[in-house]
C-alpha cells in the first residue's frame, strides 16, 4: 500500500506490504525510487513486511533544492519511527547502501539487521558520476540513453551483458522501475551533489548491529574490493561475494542474492 509520511517537514513516499512480523526497509540507488526495489521486495514480501522507500529527491517524494547524505540518513530512523516499529532491518543498495550505512553510524538502537549491497566506504562523488566523467559526460545534461549504455557496460557480468544486448535482460526495466519517477537536470545535480566528498569510514565503530556487506565479482561501479573494506572496518561485519554477477546482481544471480539475505537475516 502507497503512503506518504511527513518526515523532518518533507513528505516520503513508501510502499508498504503490511504483512510479516518483521519489517525490512528497502532504500534504492543512485536516480532510482521505490519501484527499482520491487524485484527485491517481491523475493522478501512472503516472510517480511517489507517497505520501499522514495528517498527525499526521488520518485514520489518531496524534492528538495539541496539535501545531504546525513539528512537520507535522518528520513530512516523518522521513517522507523512514524511506522511505530521498534526495529527493522534495512537493505540499501548501491547508493542505498551509503544512506543505510550513515543512518546506522547515527545510531543503532532502531535497527536490527544492516545489509549493505554493492557497496563503497567514500567517494569524491557519486560512482556513476564518475564514469560518466570518465566518458566525458555530465550527469546534468546526460540523456537517459547515454546514461545507460555507460551503466551498462559497468553493470554487468560478462554472460549478463549479452543477455542484455540479445534482449535476454531487460536493464531499462531494472533500472529505471516503472519510469514515470524520471528526475530532471536539476533534480541530478542535487542527488550528485548530496553524495560529494561522502566518506563513511570513519564511524565504522558506532556501528553495533548485525552487518552483511555483499560484493559482486564483475562490479564495475563499486568493486568487490570496497565492500571487503566496509566489511574489515565494521566489528563483526560479513562479507560474501556472488560470483558471475555485477552491479545488478540482484537480478543477474537472484537466488544467491535472496539466500544470502535471508539466511543472514534469520540468524
């Protein structure tokens, strides 16, 4: 079910199943919104109550000019809060994972399970700012197009890329979710700019929930090799690699995405 909640004087749009007595919080990535997570939601919605999210500047949500890493991370814990839930576990993805991570280092005390996919500890920028920099384009004025064939190609496993480009794999449907959320020049530039000069890794030891970092072997975007740092800085923390995915592996190896997560989120 569709809601709207007044959160730190924004509304924040989620979809929330109702049912399951423990709730997971789903936080989507980079120009993402709450649709994006439907495919995760919809492998959890049978043994969770589980609640997407339209971050603040995406989707259905307010959009604020200027907002900041450290105010995603408040929206959680109010989000937590106004569904009168004494905790949750949260799974961010990708940008998802940076907001799931910071909201965690301000305090655990609401938060039972952090699982943090596709993951990175800090960053100049956003990581696919970086190689549409690389590309020599700008995430302001980049079209949609141009845009996904550079995600593309730093998405994906090999055999995954020629899923997609044999029509195997729909990647604009993962991606973009139902597309009506699209966010415009401006409303980019506000999401770049909320993740410039993040750096995560210095309240690594405020971190006292249970942990899971995942990693996927053909990353491009975020490697392996930064989650595996999360992981080392986070006492206690798991760290688990799928092999013959990328970026989206949610979607390339789901049933090694799905039972990782929830074997850790039962134990």
């Amino acid at each position: 079910m569709k809601k709207f909640l007044n959160v730190n004087d924004i509304e924040i749009c989620i979809d929330d199943t109702e049912e399951g007595e423990k709730a997971l919080l789903l936080i989507h990535g980079l120009t993402g919104n709450k649709s994006t997570m439907y495919p995760i939601r919809d492998m959890f919605k049978d043994h969770y109550r589980v609640i997407t999210i339209d971050t603040r500047g995406h989707g259905e949500s307010t959009r604020p000019k200027e907002y900041t890493i450290d105010d995603h991370a408040d929206d959680i814990h109010e989000i937590i809060r106004e569904l009168g839930l004494e905790k949750a576990d949260i799974l961010g993805y990708s940008m998802g994972s940076y907001i799931a991570l910071r909201a965690a280092e301000a305090k655990c005390d609401d938060i039972d399970h952090l699982v943090l996919a596709c993951t990175k500890p800090h960053g100049k920028t956003s990581s696919v700012a970086r190689l549409l920099k690389e590309a020599n384009l700008d995430i302001t004025q980049v079209s949609q197009e141009e845009m996904m064939g550079v995600i593309l190609k730093a998405s994906l496993a090999p055999q995954s890329y020629e899923m997609a480009l044999n029509g195997e794999l729909n990647i604009e449907e993962i991606l973009n979710g139902d597309g009506s959320q699209e966010l415009n020049e401006e409303e980019k530039a506000a999401e770049d700019a909320s993740l410039a000069n993040f750096d995560n890794s210095n309240d690594y030891d405020k971190v006292t929930c249970k942990t899971l970092v995942i990693g996927a072997e053909y990353d491009g975007i975020n490697p392996p090799e930064l989650g595996r740092e999360v992981a080392r800085g986070i006492d206690g923390a798991e760290f688990e690699l799928i092999s013959d995915a990328g970026h989206l592996a949610f979607a390339e190896q789901p049933d090694d995405f799905y039972n990782l997560i929830k074997n850790f989120l039962d134990s």
